[in-house]
C-alpha cells in the first residue's frame, strides 16, 4: 500500500522531513518543559525537594491518628527517607509523629504527608470524611495547615464500605 504523500519520491522526501521536523520539536518542547517545571518552577518547592545539607530554619512537628472504616491506621516509620534522600515532610518513628522542615517558614498541609505517604485519598468518600485539628473539625479538609504541636485525627470513610460483599461467608 502506497501511504499518502508517499508515491512520489519528491513527495516523500518532503514528507519524511516534514515528519522528523515535527517529532524534533516534539520532543524539544516536552525536554524543554521537563526542565523548566524541573528546575525552575518546583526549585523552590519544598515538597519536590531534599533537605539533606541544607540550613533548616522553620521546622514543625505534629501528630497523627489515622482511622479508615474505623480501623487505625498505623503510621509507618522513615516516610519521606530513602537513602540519598530526605523530603521535607518526613516521619523518623512509627508513633504518628510527623516532622516538616524548610529553608523559610511554609504552609505545610496535612494532607502533603499523606501524598509523600502514598495515600490514596480517591478510594476515600470525601463527603463523609473528616480531619480533626486538636479535637475540632477543619473545614479544610486534607488542606488543614499543619501547626506545630497540634493534633490530627483523620477519619477516612473508604467509598465501598457498606457495599454488598460477594465473597461467601467464612465457616
């Protein structure tokens, strides 16, 4: 089968050429905006960056219960730490302490632990959860503003609970 534009060998050398200009600027627009969003815009993003070597001046810590269907969570240990890096949300323990630290005072967020956690907040009825700050529920939801010492209880309702099992009844 002859493809359009093909037939002729003047044609399909322009073709051909007309293609490869358009996949070189292709990939040159997505390399370029790799590295623009990369290096330029998140550069000052705490939540994209290591702190490891750099001059801590603004650090909280607070804690968390995290209850799914009413089952507590266990909150693991060394969030936020691999090997060659350490986030700027990070948990040392496995007791519900969580640390946040930056170069300059940030608005950290509840809910950007459970981000660097992993958690998947889309299987979760966002109508029926709540996050308690100190006892109170936020009305910001997962974007409670994490303040030194505080308190968060996150009651998480996951979307198939009450949703009929199919499973046979264990015997």
């Amino acid at each position: 089968m002859i493809w359009p534009g093909t037939g002729d060998p003047v044609k399909r050398k322009q073709t051909i050429r007309y293609l490869a200009l358009t996949a070189a600027i292709g990939i040159g627009v997505a390399l370029t905006n790799t590295f623009i969003v990369q290096k330029i815009v998140k550069a000052d993003d705490p939540l994209y960056q290591c702190i490891n070597g750099l001059e801590i001046k603004y650090q909280v810590a607070v804690t968390l219960d995290m209850y799914i269907d009413g089952v507590k969570q266990k909150i693991p240990a060394d969030v936020g730490i691999t090997k060659n890096c350490q986030r700027s949300i990070y948990t040392l323990s496995d007791d519900g302490v969580i640390h946040a630290a930056w170069t300059k005072p940030y608005s950290f967020q509840i809910g950007q632990f459970m981000w660097i956690e992993g958690f998947d907040i889309r299987n979760m009825n966002e109508a029926k959860s709540k996050i308690y700050v100190n006892g109170v529920e936020s009305p910001d939801y997962i974007h409670a503003p994490m303040v030194d010492g505080a308190h968060y209880r996150a009651d998480f309702v996951s979307n198939n609970q009450g949703a009929p099992s199919f499973t046979p009844p264990k015997q």
